[in-house]
C-alpha cells in the first residue's frame, strides 16, 4: 500500500476542495483542484489493482443523461458509478414526460430526491449543451437550499459543446503516466490539429478541452486546422491565458506539418466547422430538416477540400525523432479500415492502438474521481479508510 | 434515534399484516395497513436522513413495467429498489418475445425467479390496467404454490386505470407531514377538481386515488368537473363509503368555485372525459388508428369548452383565508409556461412550486415502504435491527 | 448445509479448471467441466434457498449484449449477475458509436475497463454469431495480455447461430434434478423433434444444443425433422461423436412418430429451414429487403407443408407408457392459445407447463455458474467460504 500512502500524502499537500461542485469546464478549476483528481483518480486505481473494494455508497443513483449517442463515455460513467457503490439510472427523454413541456427545473428535482450523481451528455448544439448543465445546477442549488433535496447531487459533464473534461482530464492522467509524472509535462510539445473524416457534425468539444487543459502544464500546445475551423474565440483565449501563466506556450495556425514539427505528442482528429456548427444550431432549432440536409451536404464538401489533413507516416516522420506519442479519443476514422479515406492512416494507428486503448482506460477513474471528490468532504480520510478497511472486491 | 423510536412504536400498536400482500388498491387495504405503510415510509426517510443504511436484499431484482412513459415514477422506484438492495431491470415489451404471442401467465413467472418486486405501470386503457395486475398476480401465486418461484414477488401498482396508490399515499404523506399528523386532517376540506389541459387522454387514476383515499381520514372531499369528465362510479361509490364510515364528507358537483369554497387543500388537474377514455379502448384494440385521431380532435375541442376551469389567483381567493394549499402530481400544465393555456396560472404554482416539489419527495419512500411490507414479515423487527446495524449509507 | 457439503466434495474430486474460459460451446468442454458448472449451479441454487448471499463482487460490470430479442435469458443474465454482485450494463448498439465503423476489437476493450463478464447473444445469422464471438474473445486476449485490460472478463454465450449452451444446461440441470441424477439419463430416449409454427427464422441453436448436450450422456438421442430442416452438418457429426464415446446413441430421420416411440422425453420445437437460414444471412448482408420478404413468405410456405408436426395427445400414446417428460424452451406456439395451429396442442403443454417453467427455472443458476467457474480460480474453496461467511441474503 506505500503506493497509496505516496498519492494520499500528495493530495493532503495540495489541500485542494471540490466538495459540492460541479465538474463542468477545466478552467473552472486550480491546478491544485485538477491535480486532486488525478491523485484521486490513481488512488481507485491502485485500489482496484490491490482488489480492494472502493465501495463508499450503500446506496444512492448515478444518473446518466445521454442526449447524444455514446459507447465508452456510458461505460466509463457506469464503471466509475458502480466502483463507488452507486446503481446507473438511464434518464431517457424519449421515455419520459419531459416532451410534455416539463421544466428543466422541475425534471432535476424530480429525478434527485436519492440521487448523488448526475452525469450529462449535451454536445450537439453549440451554445446549448453548457447552458443546459448550469440551468440543471441551478434547479439542484435551488432544490437542495429549500429542502426539496436532501443533498445536492454532483454534476459531471460527460461532453458539452465546450468541454470534455472526463476526456481530457483521461488524457491528462495518460500523459502523466506515460511520462511518468506531470512535472515531466512541462516543455513537452503537443500538437492539437484537426484532421480529415468523411463524417459530419463532430463537436468541438475534444480539441476545446485538450488546450484548454494542456496549456495549464507548462506544455507547448499547437493548435492547427483548416481556415473555416475554428474553435469558440473563449476557448482559445482561455489557452493562451493559460499558457502564459503556465510558462508553457500557445500556438493557432493552419498548417499540420508546422503543428507535427518537433511535436513530442500529437492528437489529430477530426471537427466540423465552426460556422456550420452555428448554422445547425440555428437549423436544428428551426427543425428545419432540409436545410440540415442542405448543411450536410455542404459541410462534407468543404471537409473533402482537407483529404491531406491525414496524420501518415510521413507526417510523424516530422514529429520529435519521428517517434511522438500518437493520441485519439476513440473511435478514429481510420483509412482503409473504418472508412476509404480518414484522420490517421492504419499503419501509424495500429502502432499506438494498444496506447490510445490505455489512454481511455484511464477514464472510468477520472469519472469516479469527480464524483467522489464532489461528494466526499474529506477523500484523503475518505481514501485512507478504505484502504484501511480492506473489504476485498473480488472474493476467490 | 428517538424519532425512529416513535416511529416503530406505533407502528407495532397498529399490528397490521401486510407481508405477501400485493399494492394494488388504497380501499383494498384497512387503515391501519394504510398508516403502517406511511410510518414505515417515515421510518425509511428518517434512517436515511441519519445516514444508515437501509438496505435489507444482498441481491434481488426489482422489475419495473412501464406500458406507458413516465419519469418521477420510474425514478422513485429505482431510488426504492435501491434503497432497500434490489437492482431494477427493465421489461421492455418491445424488446421481449412478449409480442409473440406468450401469455401474462408464463411471462410473469419467467422474469421472477429471483425477483422480489414487480411495480406495474399500465394506465392507457380503462378497464385493462388492473385487471392486467391481477392476472399478473394470479400468475404469481400459480408459480409460487407450484414450486416454480422460490419466492413470491411483491406487485406494485404504479399507476392504474382505477387507482394511483404511490402518488395518492405519497400525497397522504406529505400532508401528514405538512398538518403535522393524520388526526389535524380531520375536517379539512379538500377539492380535488378537473381543470383544462390542451392535452388528450390523461388517465383518471389521480383522481380517483385521491378520493379514494382522502375519504378515509375524516377529510371533506369535495370532487368538482365539468359533466361530461365522471370518473369511474365503482370509485365514486367507494368515496362515498369510505366518507361515511371515517366521518369525512363527500361532496361531487360540477362547479370548481363551489369545489373551491372554504377548501384547505385545492388539486386542480386534468383528465380525459370518462366517454372518450371508453371508446379509446375500444379503438386502441381494434388498432382504429384514424378512429383514434378524430377521438383525440373530437377530445381536443369538448376540453376546450372548459378553459375556464384554471386554477387562477381569483379562484384561490374562495379558499380558506385565501391560503389553501395547491398540490399537483406533476408536470402541472402551467398557463404561459409549458402551455399557452392550462391547469393553473404561472404565479400561483410559482407561489407552492416548492411545496409541490417536497410532495413529490415522499414517492420513493412509500414506494420502499410498499416493497417492505409486502416482502417482509416482521417491519418493526427489522427496521429496528438496520437501525442497531448502524452500517453508514454514505462514507465520509 | 449437508447438501453444499455432498456438492462441494464431488466437485471437488471432478477437479475441472474453467477458470479465465469462456463458455461458447458445450462440446468444447469435457465432461467433467460440464458436471462441474452444475454442480455450482445446484450449489448456488442451494445457497439461494438458505438465504444466504452468493455475493462474491463487491463491484463489477456485467455486460449484455443482445442482438436479438429475448425475455428469458435477459432476466436470466440479470439475476446472474446481481446474484454474484456484478452490475448488469446493457450495450445497445443504436445508442453507440459501434454504427460509426467502430472495430469490435476495439468495442470490446473499451466496454471492458472494469468488467467481469460478457453475455452476447447474437443467433439471427447462420455463420456470424459463434464468430462475432471468438472475434470478442480475441480482442479480449488481446487486451489483456497487453496490459489494456486490468483482467480479462469471461463470455456467456447466450445463444449463437451454432449453440445455445445455458439453454441446454440448464435443460440437462432440470432433467438432473427431474430423474434423481446424471447416471439416471444413461439409456433414456430423448426425441428431438421439428414441430410445426406459423413463425419464421427460428434459430437452429436449440435443437443442436441439445443434440450436442444429450450425447455426452449416454442418452438415446433421436433427431427428427421434415427434410429440408437439417441442421449444421458439424453439429450432427459432434453428435454422432458423442453418442459414441458416451455409450448413448444418435438417431437422425424424418419422422416424429418414429422419434416419438418410447422416449422417455420429447423436445418438439420449431426451427428455420437450413437452407433458408443460408440464404437469410446473405439478403440480410446484401440488405437486400424485397429479397427478405420474399424468403419470410416463400419459408412459411414451407411450414405449412409440415403442419401436422404437432406435438398431440395422440403422438404422446406414442411414448414410453404414453408418459414422455415434455420439454420446451419457450415461449412455445401453442395451438388455440398463442397461435391458430402450433407446436403443441393445448392439452398437452398444460399438463406439462409447470414442468417447462422448472426448466426455465435453472437458467439463472447455470448462467451464474459459468461466471464464476469463469472468474473464480477456486470455486470450491470461494462457495465453501460463502457458506462459512453465511451473510443472510435477505434480512427479516
């Protein structure tokens, strides 16, 4: 257990507090805040490889609100619900009265009264989805303070239109691992591009995240994509904010290779545009079916212009040694196996397959960690205890 | 722990037997079976408050059967499920071989070999939904007597044709604890009232279980709808009944200011004309779809006759002091907000949204409490034993 | 607790190693692994009727994947799984990003962070369900071995286009427990027959199940069907292999009656053409919907040609002392109840009907034997400690 008693002793030092917050955007939260969570995070994990049971409820739901389609986020939050006790609710808007001109308001109290954990997934709409998650924290607040809640269930945002911070917050916690500590971040260049898919309405949220996140190491985050793909002005002055109080540095252009240059790291990966996403907001609302149509259309046509935005061998040939980290939220479009013509090519995705899988095996305990540093006052003692208990997980 | 003391105490006085009983109708039950639910409900509240642990299965299911959407009530049973230790799983008709021709018999038998409760929702059709829970629980005890079923499941009617037992007791419930006690109802005035919704088809269990049930506690019952919306007569006898022998009244007219009068607690909601719930059956079993659509418009326009009967400001004037109570099961069809026009006016429900919310919080506990008496022998023992188990709900 | 003990010491002297072994096909198992998992299963269902937790997993993912639909074996797996204390997490392939040209090597990783278990059936595609799952088991080694996967979750087959093995063991656990012992099977003649259904695309899976199973002891299989029905050509070979080295017989013709006489069982039930299953896999692959509704139409002549296939009062004089145990693995098309001409006349399957719902009644028992003769090294030692452990599994 001394691994343990290492990352308790860090996470007392840190004396970060997230109990009774809502993990919704990064760069809502200090670097001693972000470092807990990781602490957290590896701690479960170091529990679940000892096989002792980190079971800190004996009852209580995880809700989880899908409003878009999802394999490994739905697992990694079921896991993550599961591992502390918690049993997975589905809240399913097409089986619900929420059609029937249900307040948001009203839904979140209803759902809440035993409820400890509310994890959401809104990306679809830009503008929307963050709105959504505060307008649910909101009615939480207000149902908690009057006493229609008997606790104030956490939010975890599984993917908004501005942030993904399970994913990013997962990545973090590979890189940490990969190169064996944070402080090994600092100075380390990663390239954050877009890349090729024949798909369309990709969110923003993954590379929004991955420099809004990266940049608060010390790392060297270059961001590059096609002119029309933009990511939302905030964000990107949020990273370049956070760059230069990190020491680390922030660089926007439109050139792959330059981002790949020297790159120690690269993400490539498509999105769509910005303006479309804005159109189809507005078309969706409208729903107006032919002119999203008319959008998809258009939008893939313009993606087609960017077949070269392909991360191949020969780009990772520009990268440090030729031998940077590849990474991906998963699934990739990989060409000549998911589709004809896609963001990576099979040969330098097969090579770091086995790692991208490591990288999102490191999600189902960043999910936990959120919610158990949300809802725990004290998770060094919390952590300790269990610890300390030893209920084993698996019995034989 | 005193609380809970109390609590058992007179739970113990009333010596009521409900263990291997299914829930099915409130005027199915006696009133002390009726108050044993309530303080084993309050019992269930009152650990969790304290932090304890509740739960009595180690393993077990918990089926839920939705035939139609729902979302406060599909959420109080998970949280009931999994208060007490049972994991809910869902039967899906459509993801079943039930369409396939197989009998309420052997489907009932074959979900429940380690089942410990079935809550049933299945208010479409008049005439369907509780005869549906019967055969289910006819199916039941075959299996069970014949060795089939090593136990016999619990059913829990979620909402019928004839009767909302969890929403009219969480609705007890929450009086009981707004008044301070069952007694201080005796004499209170109650007006359970239709009032206009541009919706179509909503089910006449709300009212009836209020009725139903209200009756039974000394309470003046005052039911008030336009001519043509009667509720079922076998349950409007029951009411009157059950008035006469607990020295309540009951009044029925047609008149919402008359209904309104003096009242202490006013239930202004909506439901289906009793005609046209008829023939909906009729038409949903010969699968009349375009019989069902001109129903549906020909429903439409006789409740648009009746738009005057909102729940307004002016009408709450007649109540007692102006101050009744407003209680509603939600969604409440709110003017301006989730409709143009509708059940009650924005400010009144603004003014008791909070109090409307608290009723709903006594479902999951009633729900609970349903689930424990019908599967357990003994409730005060074992309450009084998960209290001295002390083992803690949440750590830390 | 003596009957545990007598189970746990022949379980003991079988010394079978399942452990970290996938259950796909019985016939891949020796037989001392097969008396094995119903020795666990008798000794969980033991367990169970003392009151007394199997709970093994403090947490844990039981994942299902069901591409088609089921009743039965879905309750099964749930009360499987919540009987060991595993979480069940249904994968819906249309709520995931598996329709975006997502690998199964990939899917079956990034499900399986903290999973124990996999139950799949997949049995709608002759030729691609025992596939798609060895496919599954590779990416889980994969996995595993790689270090992606913190251990290496078993899979359940719940029914391929090839076996159905926790039908077929749990139909051997019925008949187990039906005759008074496994040795009382030797010599007794089971018929395994077509039977007539108004149904299209019946799996051949159970019909082969039991073929495959039966053999292994000492049983008097016979096989009947009309003669475009044949099964897998393989199967029928395992069979015949089986019967061989078993000292049982296989028996394969064209007559129900010839099946029928003196058995000391029948198994009537209805399946697909062969051919047509052939053919159903390429339209469905081809998406070739005309073509499909071509093959429903021209296979449903077919049937009609056979219906007098059904399993009556007249053929059951046929039996041994017109006696014959009737198993189904249900629902079964029961003339005059679920369908206009079936399977089974009415009077027959009532007589017999609590039989066939013991028989079902094993399946949640042999399911969750698999997982843990799956999972556990030391099954022995883990329900020996269960029992000494002896948590009550329902309190009060």
């Amino acid at each position: 257990m001394s691994e343990l008693n290492r990352l308790l002793k860090e996470l007392e030092g840190l004396n970060a507090d997230l109990h009774e917050k809502d993990f919704l955007l990064t760069w809502d939260k200090s670097e001693a805040e972000l470092k807990s969570v990781l602490l957290v995070a590896e701690s479960l994990r170091d529990l679940y490889r000892n096989n002792i049971s980190a079971r800190c409820f004996e009852s209580g739901l995880a809700i989880s609100n899908f409003r878009d389609q999802s394999t490994r986020t739905r697992f990694s939050f079921a896991s993550a619900s599961n591992l502390l006790g918690l049993a997975v609710q589905d809240l399913d808007e097409t089986k619900s009265q929420i059609a029937h001109g249900e307040t948001v308001r009203e839904t979140a109290n209803m759902i809440s009264f035993l409820t400890e954990v509310i994890g959401i997934r809104d990306d679809m709409y830009l503008g929307a989805g963050h709105t959504y998650m505060l307008e649910v924290a909101e009615a939480l607040d207000d149902g908690y303070r009057n006493g229609v809640l008997p606790q104030r269930p956490a939010i975890v945002n599984l993917q908004c239109d501005v942030d993904h911070p399970t994913q990013a917050m997962a990545d973090l916690m590979w890189l940490k691992e990969y190169y064996g500590g944070l402080d090994q971040l600092k100075g380390k260049k990663i390239a954050m591009t877009w890349a090729y898919s024949p798909s369309y309405g990709k969110p923003l949220s993954v590379p929004q995240g991955i420099i809004g996140l990266m940049t608060r190491f010390g790392m060297q985050v270059s961001l590059a994509h096609p002119p029309d793909y933009d990511l939302i002005p905030d964000v990107v002055d949020v990273a370049n904010k956070n760059a230069a109080e990190s020491g680390g540095t922030f660089e926007h252009g439109n050139s792959m290779e330059d981002a790949f240059k020297d790159a120690d790291i690269v993400y490539p990966k498509s999105w769509a545009p910005y303006h479309v996403m804005g159109k189809r907001t507005e078309l969706l609302r409208a729903k107006d079916t032919d002119g999203l149509k008319q959008l998809e259309q258009a939008c893939l046509a313009e993606n087609a212009n960017y077949k070269d935005w392909e991360c191949t061998e020969e780009k990772m040939k520009l990268t440090k040694s030729g031998k940077a980290l590849y990474m991906h939220c998963l699934p990739a479009d990989i060409t000549g196996v998911s589709c004809k013509e896609g963001e990576v090519s099979d040969s330098v995705f097969e090579r770091y397959r086995l790692e991208t899988y490591k990288e999102a095996g490191a999600k189902p305990f960043i999910i936990a960690a959120m919610m158990l540093t949300s809802r725990m006052k004290d998770p060094v003692g919390l952590l300790g205890q269990l610890a300390k208990r030893g209920t084993v997980r698996k019995i034989g």
